[in-house]
C-alpha cells in the first residue's frame, strides 16, 4: 500500500513540475516577444528568449533542472506545433500555387542551412570538450608524478 502511495506521490510530483516547467517557458516566451514588440525589435522575442535562456544556462543563474523536463516534454511534443502551417496551406492555397516551388526552395535552403550550422557548433563543441578533458587528464596525471 505505501508502495503504491508513494509511486502515485511522485508521479504527481513528477507531472507537477513538468506543468511548472512549462507554463514557465510559456510565460518567459511570451515576456520575450512583449519586450521585443514593445522596443521594436527587429530580432523576434523568441530568438531574444532563447539567447536569454542560453545566457542563464550558461553562467548557471538558471539551474538546467528547472527546465529540463519542460523543454524535453516540449521539443518531443513539436509535431503540434507544425499543425497551424497545415492550416496556413489550406488558407492560402492562392499564394502557394502562385509562390509555392519558391517556397518550397527558401524553406529547404534555411532547414539546411540550420542543420548544417548545428551540426558544424555540435561538433565543435564536442572537440572542444574533448581536447578540454584531454587538459585535465593530462594535468592530473602531471600532479600525480
């Protein structure tokens, strides 16, 4: 019996923080675009948001466990996100037989050229810690002589 107790207890604890998470990645969004609609931004309160949340991460005045389980939930849930362009095709199927293959064109030229950008800092980043941890290792096995 405690058993299940104590299992319902930190699923609820579980999804709790997951709701918190969430809504306060909405909140933080939506203050983002406010601002930058309200200084005239002509960067868009998401990209200014998700350089904000970077700079927190980063200098770890935001722990990554405050939103960790928020953006996992989010990201693996994208696909609702792409559902209002589906709705935007069948609102303006006159622009898109009129523009539709220069659409098309732009759109797979800007994916591909945000893979290829992510992939080139991945893997940087990942030479960088790696040549980071050869640093370390290498001083400590200098300490230990």
């Amino acid at each position: 019996m405690t058993f299940s107790l104590n299992a319902h207890l930190s699923l609820l604890k579980c999804k709790t923080t997951l709701f918190f998470q969430v809504v306060g990645l909405c909140l933080f969004a939506w203050i983002c675009q406010w601002f930058a609609q309200s200084v005239h931004s002509i960067i868009p309160g998401s990209v200014i948001g998700l350089g904000l949340l970077l700079l927190l991460l980063s200098c770890h005045w935001v722990p990554e466990k405050a939103v960790n389980k928020g953006s996992a939930w989010l990201i693996g849930d994208l696909l609702l996100f792409f559902i209002p362009p589906v709705v935007a095709m069948t609102k303006y199927q006159l622009i898109l037989e009129s523009y539709g293959v220069e659409l098309i064109v732009c759109m797979l030229l800007a994916s591909t050229s945000v893979l290829l950008g992510t992939a080139f800092v991945v893997d940087k980043l990942f030479k960088f810690e790696r040549q980071q941890r050869l640093n370390h290792i290498t001083s400590l096995r200098f300490q230990l002589r």
